[in-house]
C-alpha cells in the first residue's frame, strides 16, 4: 500500500476518533489534532489559503457535492476528496489529477454528521464537518 493512502486513511481515522471524544488531544486542539489536520477554524500555518483548500459542501437531498476553489495546475493541485461518516466509515472518494476539476458528488441516504476532506499535495488535509 503507498505511504500517502496509509496516512490519509491514519488522519481520518485519527480525526474521526477525535471528534468523538476519544484521545486526550481532543480537549487542547478541538475535533482535530492541530497540525495534522486543518479546518477554517484551524487553519495552522496555512492561515492564508483557507478560502482554496476548504471542502465547501452543498446538500440536495441525498446528492452531496464537494467542491474546492482551487486552481489546479501540475506542480499544485487538489488530489482527493474523501467524504466520512462520524464514526470513520469512508462514505466515497473522488482523485483528481491536475487536470480536473476539484468538484465531486456522492449519494447519501443515511441521516447523520459527516467530514468532507479536501487534500493539497502542498498544504495537506483539509476538514470540514457537515450534517445531512
């Protein structure tokens, strides 16, 4: 398995984990380990980029889109999104190359808090938590 699906996988369940309570981190840095993991709220040293690198979410029913506002070119691109239930289930995925557009949809009939990832391959994992 390649060193970049082991620690996607690893953060989201570490992220998942963490908003539920579990780990002592979880009361010192929020939902998710500071610096591992960013969000809006915590953003960490990419404090300037979270208007691009933020998942943004719309929901339509059961249709969920990701979208990310982020220029795509060969040395800076958005690789994946990653739709996740709160107990860590991976919901569906989506990889882009630099040619895409960082825009994916996925079906969700089961009610319940989610995460949306959006992940740069230079300003790492982003988070963001959304209800259905």
């Amino acid at each position: 398995m390649n060193h970049r699906r082991i620690f996607l996988k690893s953060a989201l369940a570490l992220a998942a984990g963490m908003s539920l309570g579990v780990g002592s981190a979880a009361a010192d840095t929020g939902p998710f380990p500071s610096g591992v993991v960013y969000t809006a709220e915590d953003p960490g040293m990419w404090a300037a980029k979270v208007a691009i690198h933020v998942p943004l979410v719309s929901t339509a029913g059961e249709t969920v889109t990701l979208r990310t506002d982020h220029p795509m070119s060969p040395d800076h691109f958005i690789v994946r999104h990653t739709v996740v239930r709160a107990d860590g289930v991976v919901v569906g995925f989506q990889v882009f190359t630099p040619e895409s557009s960082p825009v994916s949809t996925y079906t969700i009939a089961q009610k319940g808090e989610y995460y949306a990832t959006s992940f740069c391959n230079l300003h790492d994992l982003w988070v963001a938590r959304f209800t259905v």
